[in-house]
C-alpha cells in the first residue's frame, strides 16, 4: 500500500485537523477527504513518516501558518 493510502485510512477517510485557527469547525475538522487532499507534516522539516503527518482536507491545509496562512 502507498504512503499516501495509509494516512487516508489511518484517518478513516477524514480531516485530521483540531487547529483553532479554523472557523469552520470546532475540534476535529472531520470534513471527508474527497479529491485533493493534502498530507500536512506536523513538524517542519520532519520526515514524511506516519508519526509526523496528518490528513487535510484543502479548506484547513490553506489555514496551516507554514502553508496558507499569510502567504496568498
């Protein structure tokens, strides 16, 4: 199985993302992982290993500080 196959299904096909950043949800984001979706490293610079990555949907990767945030 590929890498990008094991963090969809360790995320049971979900947004992995608990940012308070985002308005769009409280808690976990739990948006279904349809399409493009991106693999967010936790740590920057990290490896891309399972213990450093989370599953987002677009919509909460843009909010990420190290990706969309301030930079659009």
């Amino acid at each position: 199985m590929a890498f990008r196959d094991d963090v969809f299904s360790r995320a049971r096909g979900r947004c992995q993302c608990t940012m308070k950043r985002c308005s769009h949800h409280t808690g976990r984001c739990n948006a279904m992982l349809r399409g493009d979706w991106e693999i967010h490293r936790v740590m920057t610079g990290g490896s891309y290993t399972l213990s450093n990555v989370k599953a987002m949907c677009q919509k909460c990767h843009r909010n990420t500080p190290r990706y969309g945030c301030g930079k659009r």
